[in-house]
DNA sequence: TGCCCTTCTTAACATTTGTTGCGTTTGCCC
DNA sequence: GGGCAAACGCAACAAATGTTAAGAAGGGCA
C-alpha cells in the first residue's frame, strides 16, 4: 500500500480528515522504478506529475558552475519531493535516486481536480510545502552556524525522527542511504572531512555509520551534542 | 498605498487575476510601527494575524545554543514573512525589524475567510510560500558551496532583483540596511571575515558597501562572479 | 563642541577545512 | 575465486576562516 507513510505523515502533522485521505488514495497513479544514482527530475525540466516516493530514498540537489554539488533535501518513503510543480512549471533542482526506488506518479491535472472538489486536500498538501520550507529553513541554520561535528548529529537526529515515524527505526538502528561523500554534499564540506568527524563521533562513542547504516551508540551524549527542537517538523499536532 | 509592493511582485510571479488582488486591498488592516532592531516576533509565539511589509526591511533568523545567531532570509516591502502561520500556530524562528519598519497585520480570519470565497487568493498565497521556500533552498546552496566572495555577491544580486522589482534600484545603487556583522550571518561566517570579503571585492573593483548602500562598481565583473540564474526567484511568467 | 556607542578596519595568531595522494576494504560480476 | 570499481580511511600539507585585540570613523545626543 503505497499511501502508507505519507497518510501516516500528514495525520501527525495536521490531523488529517480521512475523507481527503480516502480521496486522495483513489486517484490513479502509475509507479515507475529508478535504479540508484539514476536521474528522476533534471533542473529544467516541466514535469505534468508529482511523485510519491513508495520505497527508496531520493535528495535534491543543485550543482554549482565549479562542479560541486549540494543536496537540499533527503527524501523518504510518503515524501511528495515535487508538490512545487503543481503551481510552478520547471523544477530548479535535479531530483536524484539515492537508492532503487519505487515512485508513484499522479497527473497534475488529476490532483488539482481533487483539490478543486475538495479544498482539505489542496490544505494538506500547502502545509506539507511549509513543512519542506521550514526543514529547509533548518539546514541553512545547520550549514551556516553548526560545527561539522554537531551538524551530522543534528542531520541524523532530523532524519532519524521522520524515519520514526514512517516506523522505520527499529534498535535506534536505522538506514540512511548516502555515501560519506554524499553526506559531506549535504553538510556543505568534502568527504575526506566528512570521513573525519565520522571517525571522532565514533572514537567519542556517540554513533556510528556504516555502509548507510547508523546505529546510535549513546543517546544521551547525541541529544545533548545535537541540541535537536523538532517543532520545525511540526511532528506534534499542538505545535 | 501599502498593497504597491506585493502586488507588483504577484502579478510578476504568477500573472495573478485583478479582482484577486482587489479583494485583498479591501481586507482590514492594522499598521503598526517598529523600531531598528526590534522583535516582531518571537521564536514560539502563536501570532493571530499575518504581516505585510509595507516599508522597511526584516529578517528571518535563528539562534543556536551557543549564541550565534543565522539570518534565514531578508524581507523588504512587498513581502508576507509570516504567511505560514495561516496553517502553523507558532512560528518556529524570530522575525526583527532591521530597519525603521512600518507592518500591516492583516488578521488570519479576515485571510481565511477570503481564501474560502476566492480560491485564486489561496492559490497566490501557496505559490508566494513556495517561492519563499524556493529561495531558502539556494541560500542553502549559497551557504554550503560558494566561497565567501562569491557568496557574497550572489547574495547581493538576489537582493537587488527583489529589489528592482518593486523600484528601489537607481543607477546601480540601493539600499540593503544591513551591518557587515547582519552580512556575516548571513552567510554563516564572522563580521572579521565579512569585512576581508568585502575589501576584497572593492579592491577588485565589483562593488562597494557603505553603511548599508550597494554601490556596483563593475556589472561585468559582479555577473561573471555571481553566476546568478534567477529562475528560482519566478520572476518571469513563463518559468 | 565633546562624549559615547556602534560599526568598521586591520593585524597576528589559532583552528577548521580543503587538497592531494595512496593504501585498504567492500561488494559485484565474470 | 579473481578482478574491478566504488567507497572508506588516513596522513601531510595548504588554504580558508575564526578569535582576539586594538584603533579609527561615524552618528546621535547633551
């Protein structure tokens, strides 16, 4: 059932109405598998689907003239990493596979029908863009002030909470598909950087990444350097 | 005529409908003055209105625990930087009048209700939050792999397209009320740094920054170096 | 005018991060 | 099982950026 984690998503963050929900479930979608590194979305490109991503991690990213990249956003399972595309044309950032993943796509055309007909729908997916905003509103916080030592705790602690709750954490293990050249593509530094405060947050026995698995090795110690205040996420319907 | 600003931006960014933008210059509003430096709003706060800029300039910020603070985004005449709390009770970052400001609020149920009768207003305000979304992804971007000096003027190129299309652009001068330390959390770096960065591209003959007015030196140069590509800003229809 | 506060400016030095290079490990495919 | 490519690990050195400190310049106000 491939509207699992993003149902489970947008009950938490709005209380969603399960008629929308229902609504939402019966439009049709057709999936498509992309292989890892393959390319779903290119900078430019007019898309006339939105994605849903059903299994696999995808990010965006820009790439800068000097060749460098930056990734923007990590996407899960129940991300919708192209919503923007439902008002504006082009999209002005590659939409790239992680891993192999399985994505839904919904014609535009059908989902601003629905929107049309039912006004909660068009509601769930506008905060759904603020959530995306207001994560991106963290990560420039995180490049621009945090530590590269405090910036990995912060970045997985933030993925390790929306993993958790698409049931994905199990043992305060989990994955997170990305190179350590990848993950230095999302902190802003280079992966022989990445490679060292890898190996500090190992030797301090805070957590350990292999192979994108992270297993947390003390909680507390993670917590109190990550210094993490989920409100951004809006994973609290009282927030 | 305090709606001038925003409605230049909207009918740029999305060719929006007149009668929209009619019904919102009918909206009730409070104007409310505040001073250099002041807190608009609060990290938490649950504001019941939104705020329109209607002269002056403010910013987005955060602050990390050990007190270093980073500036989210810039905000000038035209701009809404709370539109988000139409669907989230608190926001989740200050919001400080960099300048003398004067603010319209606009209550959240005098904007609700409007959106219920005029749909086309809804959807204005979703595309303005995505653009503002858009632009938190490139700052990303900006913070993450520009060097300092490009940073920089890539910073002051973005600024100056917001600001040339709501006519605050004379002759290749213009006014960004920010101190050289405000220009530093910005781009996540210290005032000293700021200040060497700043040398440097007047030495080189770029631009020139006294007191919060930008003064281009050499188009050519600050083009070359900035490698802006504007399409994120949606300030051409036909993106 | 003179005082005071903020901002700007610069230098010397410390720390972080990038670059280059190379050896090791891992996973995949024949 | 052997070979290959990608990812990992690490060290030496270079470059960028932070820290600290101090003086200069500017603006507001008594």
């Amino acid at each position: 059932m491939i509207w699992a984690p993003l149902f489970q998503r947008l009950k938490t963050t709005t209380g969603a109405d399960d008629r929308d929900l229902e609504s939402l479930a019966a439009l049709p979608f057709t999936l498509r598998n992309f292989r890892e590194n393959q390319t779903v979305l290119r900078d430019g490109e007019q898309p006339t689907e939105c994605c849903l991503i059903a299994d696999g991690f995808c990010v965006r990213s820009k790439t800068v003239v000097d060749g460098r990249r930056q990734i923007l956003s990590i996407h899960i399972p129940g991300d919708l990493p192209n919503l923007q595309n439902l008002h504006f044309p082009s999209v002005d950032h590659d939409l790239i596979a992680l891993s192999d993943c399985t994505l839904a796509f919904i014609a535009h055309k059908a989902l601003n029908d629905l929107i049309g007909e039912r006004s909660g729908v068009g509601d769930m997916f506008w905060r759904d863009t603020l959530v995306d905003a207001a994560v991106s509103r963290e990560w420039i916080v995180n490049v621009g002030q945090r530590s590269t030592y405090v910036r990995l705790a912060h970045l997985i602690v933030e993925l390790r909470e929306r993993l958790r709750l698409i049931g994905r954490v199990i043992d305060n293990t989990f994955e997170i598909p990305l190179t350590q050249e990848q993950f230095g593509e999302a902190m802003g530094v280079t992966s022989v950087h990445t490679n060292r405060i890898l190996r500090e947050l190992r030797i301090d026995g805070v957590l350990e990444l292999q192979r994108g698995t992270v297993r947390i090795l003390n909680e507390h110690k993670l917590q109190e350097l990550a210094q993490f205040d989920g409100r951004y996420l809006q994973m609290s319907p009282s927030s």
